[in-house]
C-alpha cells in the first residue's frame, strides 16, 4: 500500500478518473448541442443557467480535467517514446501545474 502514496501512482489515478469524467460529460453536451436542432428555445433556457456562478467554477473542473488529461496522456506518451528519465515526477508535477494553468486562465476568461 506504499505505492498509493507515490506521486506517480496519483498521477495515474487522476488521469484514469479525468478520462472517466470526460467520458461521462461528452453524451451529455451532444445531447445539448442536439437542441439546437430540435428545439431552440430549450437551448436558450439552458444557456441561461450558464451565468450561474456555480456553472462557472463546473466549467473551470471540467477544463482543469480536460488539460489534466492531455498532459497525463503527452506525459504517458513521452515515457514510451522519449528515453527513460528519472525526472517522472517532475512532468507530472508539470502536466499538473500546465493544467491548472490553462484552466485558471479560462475561469478568468469566463469571469
């Protein structure tokens, strides 16, 4: 259990439930997108809830685990392709770090 305590292996689980998490979202928001087809005042309705404040700090999770899985995913592919480093921990501190950058500055935008 000594593992679990290991920034690698935290790493790894934040890549495994950020895949999950957009993997759920994703039915979600073409089932959104899809009222813009079939009914149009629905969308708007929904668009409105968008200024919630609530909607906007979900929006900054969903970015955060968006960019957290891309940097997990080219940090992954760095590790299989590039010669082995021991600096592991420091890309995934740096894909950590990378994404809670790129979503800050689209919650400021948002703001």
């Amino acid at each position: 259990m000594r593992y679990r305590n290991h920034p690698l292996w935290w790493a790894y689980l934040v890549h495994r439930v950020s895949g999950l998490a957009l993997a759920l979202f994703l039915p979600v928001h073409f089932l959104v997108l899809a009222q813009a087809l079939t009914a149009p005042e629905r969308l708007d309705r929904f668009l409105a809830l968008t200024e919630n404040p609530a909607v906007k700090l979900a929006e900054f999770a969903l970015v955060f685990g968006l960019a957290v899985h891309m940097f997990g995913g080219l940090r992954l592919l760095a590790l299989e392709w590039l010669p082995w480093t021991p600096r592991q921990k420091t890309l995934a501190a740096g894909a950590t770090a990378l994404s809670f950058l790129v979503s800050t500055t689209f919650l400021m935008q948002a703001i």
